[in-house]
C-alpha cells in the first residue's frame, strides 16, 4: 500500500535518463538532464499545473479528491478538499479532481470525476474553498462519465476528454449514461458539441499550433495512439486519424498515451509507455525521458524550461536546460 504524502520536505533524490533519438533534442532538453522527485507518497498524482502569479504548482491526487500545493523549499500540502466529488454518498473509485487548468481570466478550472463535470473555483488564490461552479455537467441531458482533462483556445471555447476512469466500475458502472467516451466542445454561449465518439479511451487533450486540431491521446492499451481531431468537427463516428502510435513500442514498461503539453514552439511532451515522449514541431519524436513509474501528465514553466510530471507516487520536477 502507498504511503500518504510525506509532510517534511524531501531531500530531492534524481531518477530517470535522457534518451536522445534525434540531435534536434539537444535544442530543447541538456543530455544530462535528471528529474527531482520534489514531492511523495500519493495514491496517483495527476493534473500539474504551474501557477507563475502564485509561484506554486499545483496537482490532483485523483483517489484522495485532493488537490496539493508545492512551493520551493516547502513540502507539499493541501490546497484544496475536496476537489472533484462533493456528494454525500460514500464511494470507492477515482473521484477527485484530475486535469488542472486556467481558464482566459486565469482561474482554476478543473475536470472533476467525481461530480462529473467541469467546474471552476469560485474563491481566491490564497484562500481556496471547495466552492464550484458548473461549466457543464452534462451533454443532451445525460450526465457525462468524468471529465479527464481540458484545454481552452484563443477564442475562450473549452475542450475536455470523457473516459470511465472515475466511474466507480468504469465501463460497467451502472450510473453510467453516456454509451460512448466523448471528446467535447464547450462554447463561449454554454452550447456543448460533440467532436468524436470514436475514440476508445480520450484522455490527454491540448490544441496544436494554429489551434484548428487537439491532439487527442487514447489511454487503452489496445489502440495507444494520439490522434489529431478537428475543433469543428467531422462525422462523430469517424476515427480520427492516428498522429503517432505506439502500439509496436514499448511493451515492457508502464504507462500509457496520458497528458500531455505542447510548447511555444510547437515541441510536445507526453506522458506514454516508459516515460515521456518528446516531439518536435513537425511530429517526429525526437526522444524519451525514461522513468520506471508510468507517468500521467506533465506541466511547463512560465519559461518552459523546466517540466513538471506527475509519476504516480511521485512529483518530478525536471530542470530541462539553463
């Protein structure tokens, strides 16, 4: 059993390697490069976000329905329960908060498994309270399954992934009223359209350069694949088409296609089998950072020159270059 969250700073140890396969890495990541394990002793961490205002970093531990807090030379600590179910009915599951966001007047939004829903804090920076409100809670009526993770556009329209994972019995969970895993667009007048039931298990989402097409990872271990979805829509029963696969890779590591981010430049690091998975602009991968525990989302600094990762039981930081 994993222990809870280590109350005394933690002397920073280093874990995982670079592994470069193109020289275009060396622009983006030093070869030497070694992740700190910053914070400990959660269930399954999830969602970084890195607030520059604040100089903290935020993150949900989905199982605990907590959202911590890391400052430099201070342990990790509770910012925020609950975090993603406020119901009065006991339930096992993964009902915390997961993917972490700001929205375009910069505050936090959150994909809440629990509630069902995204919703936003209604409290300030220094004084947080499990005060929300819906952004939307349901599609056609039916309650959605659990909202994963999120991103917004230059326009303010919101986009989230929908797996089962934080339904108690996932697929055969009997509350469950969605048939499909959806991938959703929350526009600026409160409509919600439906860009693709196709894909199997949509997790990580961000929008790519141009903001025309998400990049859409699939977290099931029989089709791991990011796929490239269109912000307007296609046929909703369409499979998208496959950005990178990583089916042939990688069979003997943990972790899957999970979140991710994408640079200013284009550059896009994701959490997959063995680590995370380094692209250029133009999609070819370019490297790996190898890590033994499977990672599930990453967050940028303000100058994108240190990653955040969420490695299950672990909080890395990884100082990428100077």
């Amino acid at each position: 059993m994993k222990q809870s969250a280590k109350s005394s700073q933690p002397a920073y140890t280093f874990t995982g390697h670079v592994e470069r396969l193109d020289p275009q890495l060396d622009g983006i990541m030093d070869s030497n490069a070694r992740a700190e394990i910053i914070a400990e002793g959660f269930e399954w961490s999830e969602g970084p976000l890195w607030i520059e205002s604040q100089h903290m970093l935020l993150f949900s531990d989905v199982p605990r329905n907590t959202i911590y807090k890391w400052t430099e030379g201070k342990s990790a600590e509770v910012y925020l329960q609950p975090s993603g179910y406020t119901g009065s009915i006991v339930r096992g599951g993964e009902t915390g908060s997961n993917g972490l966001l700001l929205d375009p007047e910069g505050r936090l939004v959150m994909c809440q498994h629990g509630n069902r829903q995204m919703a936003r804090m209604d409290a300030p920076w220094d004084q947080p309270k499990p005060n929300f409100i819906t952004l939307t809670g349901n599609y056609q009526g039916k309650k959605y399954n659990s909202p994963n993770d999120a991103a917004y556009n230059s326009d303010g329209e919101l986009f989230f992934t929908d797996p089962p994972y934080g339904l108690e019995k996932q697929m055969d969970d009997s509350s469950k009223e969605i048939s499909f895993q959806g991938v959703y667009k929350l526009k600026k007048n409160g409509e919600v359209e439906l860009l693709t039931a196709a894909l199997t298990r949509p997790n990580g989402i961000a929008l790519m350069p141009g903001e025309k097409k998400l990049l859409v990872a699939n977290s099931d271990p029989q089709s791991p694949n990011w796929y490239l979805v269109d912000i307007n829509g296609t046929d909703v029963n369409t499979m998208p088409p496959i950005f990178y696969s990583a089916v042939t890779d990688e069979k003997n590591v943990k972790g899957l296609p999970d979140g991710f981010k994408i640079d200013k430049q284009g550059n896009i690091f994701a959490s997959a089998p063995g680590g995370i998975w380094i692209f250029n602009n133009a999609g070819k991968l370019i490297g790996k950072y190898r890590l033994q525990e499977a990672a599930s989302n990453v967050a940028l600094s303000a100058d994108e020159k240190t990653l955040y990762i969420t490695n299950d039981m672990y909080v890395l930081r990884l100082k990428m270059r100077k």
